[in-house]
C-alpha cells in the first residue's frame, strides 16, 4: 500500500504533458494475443489521429473483467462546509456540516472564511458526528465573526496536548468506482482478385493496407469514446444487449459550468482560470491539459485582440497557443475535433488510463476464409479509468 501511495504521489509530481506514444496495451498487459500483434501500427497513427491518447500514460495492468473497477483515496479535508450559518457568539457553539465532521479531532483549528471583517478562528472541542461538531469561539483572541450557510471552514491544523492519549481513526473510506469494457471492432473483406491485382498507387498487400486504415478507424474511435462515451445503463452486455463505456464528460461532473459564447470570446483566459482556480481549490495540483473544441481554440490564441506585432525580418505570422502559463500551472492546450467547437475540459492526465481487456489490446485475426474473399477484423477491448473527476472540470457555451 505505501509502494502504490508512493508510486501515485510521484507520478502526480513528475505528470509530463509530452507525448508518450500510445500503442494500445497496458504495461504489463498479456502478450500472447489470438491474432496479430499490431501495436507498432498504433504507435504510428497515434500523434496525427489520437492526440489526446498520445499524452496518457500506459495503465500499470489490463481490466481482467467486463466490469472494471477501481478505488480512490482521499486525505483529511481542506476545508468542511456549513450546513447551516453560524452567528457571531463568544460561547461554545454547535456546528451544522454537510459532512466530514468525523474526520475533524479534538483540539484541531478551523477559520472561518469570509469576503470582509475579521477571519475568526475557532477550535473543535468535541466532535459529534460527519454534520455535527462542537467549538470554542474565538482562539486567539482574534474577535468573532459569521459564516452563513455553505459557507467554508478552512482547516488549519491539529493541535494537541502534551502527554495526551491517542486513540480513534480519522481514516476515510475508499471510494470505489467502475466502467465497463467496449468491444471495439472493424471488419475487412478483400477479394482474391483485389488482393491479387496492382493498385495505382502500389500499396502492396491489400488486405494489409487495410488492416492499417481499420486499425486508424478504432484509434479514433477509441478517443471520441475517451471523451463521450455513455455506458449502456447497467447492462454488462450479451449477444443481443451492447455494452459500452462512459467517456469523460459523464464523469466530470462536479466541476461542469456553461457561459454564454460571447462571454468567452471576450476573456479567454480569465474563464481558463476560473476553472483552473476551481480545480485548485478542490485540492487538484495537477490539471496539465486543457482538451478544447475548435472554435475555442481559435479564441484562445486570439486572445488579447488578436494583436501582433511584425518585424521587418519575419517571413511568416503565427498565431498559436500550445501552453498557457497560469496562477494554477503550466498547462498545454491540446485542439481535438472530438469535442464540440465551444467546449473545454482540464484533466490531469496521470489520473486517465485507458485500459485493455487482458489479452485484448487492438490486434487483427484472420477468419474462415468462404469462397474467394479473405475476410478478418481488427478488434480489441477497452475501458477507461477517470479517477477523482471530481477535481477536472468541464466549461461549455450556454447557447
């Protein structure tokens, strides 16, 4: 467990944002595939067709059921929410929380945070349950103030007595979270005249010419399922019910806001960081991709009026954002046609895998050859993983 927390902890501080190659397996994935291995194809159309495939890391091992689940873990809370407002008072006084109370200790400092007057700091002197803790008013003498309801406490630290005993666990409960498997399939059917005759331009083996534009087909259709997949409600499919998987916008969710079009032409990049800065404050540190529709894209690069300034020496103009620098990070502006002109998605892309089935990363298997066709697909199955969505966000138009 340590090895794992220690392997996430580096990945979220090391997350590159350069291309990784995508090649369609898992790390340690099952070699040993039924038909013909052809991840180098993959590795080739990956830059060109696949850009937002491309920067993902490879998942450490393959799904090895329809269902595919994983678990996230969280540490102790930032901050904890007023399920009720809290008046100016200087006696104790009983708080109502949306939750996490349980994971607040005796002795720990909370300040309340407000737009104007004093920042009163209060300390937990007995805690009840998640939506309900007990605190003295007033610490420090730094005078008292009101917090409404939805308001936020930011957790300060614990503090505790000299000698005191340890006892309790503030360990938070896993959270569990699947995706089903999605069979991903192109058929190919080549003549025994097709295969035999010499093409203007000569492409060689047809059937393997083929195999190649197939294999391009899936990549794409992999990445647009990445991004808006919908699983088929709870069904882990059969011969007569599909089975799918959920994309990126059923899971980013929490953080999802709309803005009128032309709101956005205006200010490009104060909407970037609006985002971002909300991402920030749900503990995310590590949002590097900002996934963008066309039009968008354009504007960001246009942003600031689209000015430039030419030199006498310059042979050509460019007008291209690829990385924006913000108050929240280095992120790296990735134009993708899967997703609508005016839509936007910040993902940390060390929290995205895209998982083969085990033994079914994307290969091509000869059929039984009937009359005089040589037939055969390109299949494989995968899934995705999105984990804390909560902390990605989507931006959309309103209209």
């Amino acid at each position: 467990m340590l090895m794992n927390f220690l392997r996430f902890f580096w990945a979220s501080i090391t997350a590159s944002v350069e291309p990784i190659m995508f090649d369609g397996k898992a790390t340690h994935d099952n070699h040993v595939l039924i038909g013909e291995d052809i991840s180098a194809i993959m590795r080739m159309i990956a830059p060109t067709q696949t850009p937002f495939l491309d920067l993902l890391p490879p998942p450490d091992k393959p799904a090895t059921n329809t269902l595919h689940q994983w678990t996230e873990e969280n540490l102790g809370p930032d901050r904890v929410t007023l399920g009720a407002a809290m008046n100016s008072a200087t006696a104790a006084t009983g708080l109502t929380l949306s939750g996490l109370g349980h994971l607040l200790s005796v002795g720990m400092l909370l300040e309340l945070e407000v737009a104007s007057g004093n920042q009163e700091i209060v300390q937990v002197s007995s805690v009840v349950g998640a939506n309900s803790v007990l605190v003295t008013r007033n610490y420090g003498a730094r005078g008292v103030n009101s917090l409404v309801s939805g308001g936020t406490l930011f957790v300060i630290s614990t503090a505790e007595l000299e000698g005191s005993e340890t006892s309790g666990d503030k360990t938070r409960a896993r959270t569990r979270r699947n995706n089903f498997t999605q069979i991903f399939k192109k058929p190919i059917a080549i003549t025994g005249t097709d295969q035999a005759v010499i093409t203007a331009p000569d492409v060689g083996s047809e059937f393997g010419h083929q195999t190649t534009l197939r294999a391009m087909e899936l990549a794409r259709d992999l990445e647009k399922a990445i991004f808006r997949g919908v699983r088929s409600g709870s069904s882990i499919g059969s011969d007569t019910a599909y089975r799918s998987m959920d994309g990126l916008r059923q899971y980013i969710t929490d953080i999802n806001s709309t803005v009128a079009t032309s709101s956005f032409s205006n200010n490009p990049e104060g909407y970037i960081n609006d985002m971002l800065q909300q991402a920030w404050n749900t503990g995310a540190r590590d949002i590097n991709v900002i996934a963008v529709g066309a039009q968008w894209a354009r504007e960001i690069s246009e942003a600031n009026g689209g000015s430039l300034q030419i030199s006498q020496q310059d042979r050509g103009i460019e007008r291209l954002v690829e990385y924006i620098r913000t108050d929240f990070g280095l992120v790296r502006k990735v134009l993708t046609p899967w997703l609508p002109d005016r839509h936007m998605m910040g993902v940390a892309t060390n929290r995205v895998s895209v998982v083969p089935l085990r033994g079914r990363s994307f290969f091509q298997e000869l059929l039984g050859k009937t009359g005089d066709s040589n037939k055969g697909h390109v299949i494989g199955e995968y899934t995705m993983e999105a984990h804390h969505p909560d902390k990605m966000f989507q931006l959309r138009t309103s209209g």
